[in-house]
C-alpha cells in the first residue's frame, strides 16, 4: 500500500470519528438546554401487578390505580404560590414544598399514590409545570395477615419479599427469553398467583401464636400448618408480625419469614426420628426397659434429665421425652444408621417450598461427629432445622412414611385466567417404613394423654405430638444461659390425619417447656382448623362444621354491583371482577367499609369505567 492511500484511509477515519463525536455533543447539548420533561404523564413508571389471593380466593394482594404528582421546577413561574396552594392539599410542609419546586432540576417528585380527591384539586388548578402520573399502588387488604409469606413490592412495582419477589416476573408480566441474553421476548399478560393458604386458618394461626407469645414475651415465634396428605401449606403465621403496607416501618428481623430462614437445634422433637432409626435397626428396642434416675452418663459426661422417670419401656421414653431412657436405647445404633435416616426425612437440605430464602439447616456428615454426637443429635443437640423442615418431617409419619413436599402455590394463571401452573403432590418416596411411621404416632398420643404434651389434649379429637424444649447455642461457643426455643409438633386427628402443625417459640422470658407453652397452641389452633375444614368431631358429638370459606358475591351481568356494606377485601374481589370483564379502572378512598360508591349501584356498564369506593 502506498503511502499517499494509507494516509487517505486515515482522514476518512478521522473525518468519520469527528462527525460522529460533534452529533453526539449536540445532542448532549439539546438534551441539556431543552424544556421538555422527559418523563411523560402517560407513560408509567410502575406496572400493575397480578392479584394474590388464597386458595378460597380471598385477595391478599392488589394493584389499585392512582395518580402520583410530579413537577418540573423550570416551568414554574412562581414556586412560593406553587408550594401554598399544595401545602394544604398534599398535607406537606410548605417550605419543604417550594425547596424542592426550586430544584435546577426538570423532574422532581412531589407526592406519590395521591387519593382522587387530591389529585383532582390538583388538575382543577391546572398551574403549569405540575403534572400528574398514573401508577399502581400495590395494597394488601388484609394487612398484617401472611405478610412474611405474601412479602411486598415497592412504589416502583417491584417484588421485594416472599411471594411478591420470588414470582415477580410473573406477577408483572414480564420475562426474558430464553437463550438469548439482553434480548426481551414479547412481554405476557400479568398472571395471578393463587395460594395454598387458608385465610381462616391463617388467622387462627396468628392469633394464637401471638397470645401465646405476648404473653411469654418472647422473642419470635412461628406456627405451620399443613395439609397432610398433600403437602398444601395451609397457615405460615409469625410473631411478631409486620404490615407491607407500610413495609419501611418494620426492621429486618419482623420482616424475615421465621419458618423457613431461621434453623435452631429442635431439642425433644428429635427423639421420635432417632427412635424411628432405633425401630428400623433394632426393633427390639420396643422389648427393653430402662432405668431413669434423673441422669445418665455417657463417655464420662453427666447428662441431666427433668426428673426422675423410673423405669420406662419405648413408649414411655417418648411419652415423657426422657434423656436418659432415650441415651441407654441409642447405644446398639450405629451413627451411619441415624445419618440415614435423618438425611432421608429431609434434614440438611432445602424442603424446597417456592419461597425465597430458605436455609438448609445443618446435618453434618457421620466424619465430622464426635463420640458422643450420636447421642447429642438424638436428643435434638448439634443438629439445626427450619421449622419447615421440621414440619416436613413430621408429615412424613402422619402420610404412613411417605414424605410429601409442602408447597405454597395453589396455581398460577394468565390474564385469560388459563392455568400456567397448578398444584400438585410432591413425594420423595417412602422415607420410613409404614408400620414404623404408625408405631410412632402412637408413641406421639402417649405423649398427649399421659406425657409431656398433655396440654394440647382436645376434648373433640384424638390428637398425637412430641414436645421440644432446646438451650440456645452462643456465639461464643456453648449454650446461652436461660435462653430456650420450645416447639410442639404435632397430628390431628391422629387416627386419620388431617394436619401437621408445628408451633416454635424462640426465647420465652421465663422457664417454659415446649408443653407448657407451645401445645397450648397447637391446640388452639386445631381446635378451630379441624372444624372449619369439615372435619367432625370423632370423640365427643358435635354440631356440623361451620361454613369457613369466603364465598365471592355473584355479579349481575353489565350492571354495576351495590357494593355498599362490604368489607375492603369483598369488595376488592368484586372490582377485580370488573376490571377483567369490563377493563374497569377503580380507586379506593379511606379505610372500612363502603359507604358510598361512583357509579351507583344497578348503572349500566359500557366498559372502561372508572369506579371509586368510599370507606370509612
């Protein structure tokens, strides 16, 4: 190449870098010295999310449309006029108002989610330079109910916690596709997530879990309930409890879904799986006998019981959670034995419920125990679980061995209301023998009737359960003095179950048992699950059960229902309805029950209506 043409080549390149550097400082330049906002009014900053409802189809989460007031300071003539009118319509400090409306910005917030009566002052003024923008406010009708599990999502529509975070795409209706990164496939229509929660379940759930826990001051506390055949989570409750309403006012530690992210040693509970071992391995075990004077010593450790149990068989250990009957029946088994059989009940690994978050717990390998780690995991020692697997767990016994995995998502379905994905059983097989899981959960209504879970004794139904009373690990090594979790597992009714439920409470002030304090609520709790599932009474004669589930109100056709006297939630479902049918838009205004309603009851709707409810 000669050099006059290489020198050719060279000016074109640079002519060509020039032009292009020029183009873009101009328009660097316009950009900078334009007028126009560069956020419309009509495009959304937010998008609206799919419903979450239970599985009776009570909503617990929707997005409602607002208007959200911005400005562009540049346009205002006179930002103390600007920021008087406001201060009293937006219930802001004036002079915080007319700082920011003299911002050498063009786009600064002002308000977002206003009610309609504000945003309508406001577009009555008309003073230029406000602009008002339409967005979603995400609402959960039902407040404080399953909020650990629900989460929330923020003002910009997106999932932060639980449910809400873990389906986010799917709630707002948008994936990538697949195999191709940074390309964006055709966005789908929003879909809605319908729950396995029971929302009367839910509630008897929390609120007696929260008595229990207020009135022990206790730390936190959770409370499982599931469907034992299936796997369906029917209640998740914890204390104490947080609103996504108003999510930023609630620290970490009440936003955090105990049941799933915390482990802790389950003390007592653990017994029943180290006797299954026993019974797989040793079924002799139920032949012997053994002497509990209030201590038993092992590898030259003093190992203390409650008290002084005399002499016990099988049953009787499990019965009166004895330590030192349950030590001297441990000694025949091998600690491969007990690794496998903990393993196979899901120990050490994640249940796998589509929540986000959840620990694995810690069941380290048969290398790293010592010589009196056997003994220690099978009184619930140097082994840590979540509450959920816990509960797994004990499903499994309740399912004749069959371990069933517990699931929170009753079905996912689009706009059309097609199911994207619905439920169905999860097993991971026979994980103990049935004659086995049988013998157990009669070991566990010893416990009821003459042990330690006496208090969780029904008058109605048979019930079967294991006490747990654990010291707290420190952080220094050891165990914390005076600081205990107590749980309760338990099954109901025992003869044909219906429900596993699992109560843990983490450091009651006080000296508690998990009998003294956590069988309580799981009785409570069942006492009003069973009934309102239909299940009767099987040891004293009872009326029929109760009608427990939200039965939606049935909309005429293309006539505008009279919503007056509903509470928030019923009427939610109603204007969801609508919003289906009819593409209706609605607003709610103050907090109750509806009072008053735009349009009136019995208007005919054309469609696209914009429907407003009055609470109070």
């Amino acid at each position: 190449m000669s050099q006059g043409a290489f020198n050719r080549r060279v000016y074109v390149i640079g002519i060509i870098v020039v032009g292009i550097a020029f183009t873009y400082v101009y328009k660097m330049f316009e950009l900078h010295f334009s007028d126009r906002v560069s956020v419309g009014a009509g495009r959304r900053a937010n998008v609206r999310r799919g419903t979450i409802t239970d599985q009776h189809g009570a909503i617990l989460a929707v997005s409602i449309e607002k208007h959200s007031l911005f400005a562009n300071p540049e346009e205002i003539a006179d930002p103390a006029e600007a920021a008087a009118f406001l201060a009293p319509v937006l219930g802001l400090p004036r002079d915080f108002l007319q700082a920011r409306l003299m911002r050498k910005k063009r786009f600064v917030w002002l308000k977002r989610m206003l009610e309609d009566d504000v945003a309508e002052a406001v577009r009555r003024r008309a003073l230029k330079g406000l602009h008002l923008k339409r967005e979603y406010d995400r609402v959960y009708p039902h407040g404080t109910l399953a909020a650990t599990v629900i989460g929330f999502a923020d003002r910009e529509g997106r999932g932060l916690e639980g449910i809400e975070y873990r389906f986010d795409r799917e709630l707002a209706g948008a994936r990538r596709a697949r195999g191709i990164p940074g390309v964006r496939a055709e966005a789908p229509p929003l879909c809605d997530i319908s729950l396995t929660l029971s929302r009367p379940v839910q509630h008897a759930a929390e609120e007696a879990l929260a008595d229990a826990c207020r009135a022990a001051r206790a730390k936190q506390g959770s409370a499982l309930v599931i469907e034992a055949r299936t796997g369906r989570i029917l209640a998740m409750a914890k204390y104490p409890l947080f609103d996504p309403n108003a999510y930023a006012q609630a620290d970490d530690d009440e936003r955090r879904n105990f049941s799933i992210v915390d482990s802790f040693e389950p003390g007592s509970t653990l017994k029943v799986f180290a006797m299954a071992a026993l019974l797989e391995h040793h079924p002799a075990v139920l032949k012997a006998s053994y002497r509990c004077e209030g201590y038993v010593e092992i590898a030259d450790v003093l190992i203390n019981c409650t008290r002084i149990h005399g002499r016990l068989d099988a049953d009787g250990v499990i019965a009166h959670s004895c330590n030192a009957g349950m030590i001297q029946a441990m000694k025949p088994l091998t600690r491969e034995h007990l690794h496998d059989l903990l393993a196979r009940v899901g120990f050490g690994r994640a249940v796998g419920a589509d929540m986000p978050g959840e620990s694995e717990g810690l069941l380290r390998p048969v290398a790293g125990w010592s010589g009196l780690s056997k003994y220690s995991i099978s009184l619930g020692q140097e082994i840590s679980v979540t509450s959920l697997q816990l509960a797994a767990a004990f499903c499994a016994l309740a399912n004749d061995g069959t371990y069933v995995v517990p699931s929170v998502i009753e079905s996912v379905t689009d706009a059309d209301g097609v199911p994207v994905r619905r439920f169905y059983t999860r097993t991971r097989g026979q994980v103990i023998r049935p004659d086995i899981a049988r013998r157990l959960v009669s070991m566990m209504r010893g416990a009821v009737s003459e042990g330690t879970g006496a208090r969780a004794r029904l008058a109605q139904y048979q019930v079967a359960g294991k006490t747990g009373t654990a010291q707290k690990s420190s952080k220094q090594g050891g165990y914390a003095p005076n600081k205990y979790i107590v749980s309760f597992a338990g099954i109901a009714p025992a003869e044909r179950p219906d429900l596993c439920v699992l109560v843990v409470i983490d450091e009651p002030a006080g000296e508690f048992s998990g009998g003294d304090l956590a069988a309580p609520v799981f009785a409570g709790i069942v006492r009003r699950a069973l009934p309102l599932r239909g299940v009767k009474a099987a040891l004293v004669p009872a009326a029929e059960p109760r009608a427990s589930v939200f039965a939606p109100p049935r909309l005429p056709i293309a006539v505008m229902p009279d919503l007056r006297g509903m509470s928030l939630s019923e009427a939610l479902w109603v204007l969801v309805e609508l919003q289906n049918r009819y593409g209706a838009t609605f607003a709610i205004t103050g907090g109750g029950t509806v009072h008053a309603q735009e349009p009136a009851a019995n208007t005919a709707l054309s469609g696209k209506e914009r429907i407003t409810l009055f609470l109070k």
